[in-house]
C-alpha cells in the first residue's frame, strides 16, 4: 500500500470506491462531515460522489480535486474505531 508521508504520521492514500469524510469549505471544523465515496484519485487529491447531506437525506453531487485535510476543508479518512 502506497502511503503519503507528512510530518510524523502516515496517511494512507485513497482508492477508487473508500468511503471518506468530506467537510465543504465555509463549514465550521465541529460541523458532522458528509459522506464521500472517492471515484478518482491523485496522490492525496480526490473526485467525490457525495451521497448525505448532515440531515441524512439522500443527495448525490459529484465534487473534483478535493484535497485531504487532517483538520480544515478537504477530506479525510473516517476515524477507527
């Protein structure tokens, strides 16, 4: 598995079809994240198709060169548990 190294943590690199958090710029950093499913991807940059809104309706939108972001706008990986 190819990993993106950043200063003391390594971040796996995304795949066509993992499921990610994606927060929308202009949103606030304790906001509930969005679901995407990653459909391209380059190094650390994805395309999303966007399935819930934060209400849990069902949208769909299509998102183009998100990049990922531990803690701002982006995208990240959801957290283990």
């Amino acid at each position: 598995m190819k990993m993106y190294i950043e200063p003391n943590r390594d971040v796996p690199l995304p795949s066509i079809g993992r499921i990610v958090h994606y927060y929308p710029a202009g949103t606030p950093p304790a906001t509930t994240p969005l679901v995407g499913i990653v459909t391209a991807a380059d190094e650390m940059d994805v395309d999303l198709a966007v399935l819930f809104n934060e209400s849990g309706l069902s949208i769909l939108y299509s998102t183009r060169r998100v990049a990922y972001s531990p803690d701002g706008p982006g995208w990240r990986w959801p957290p283990r548990v």
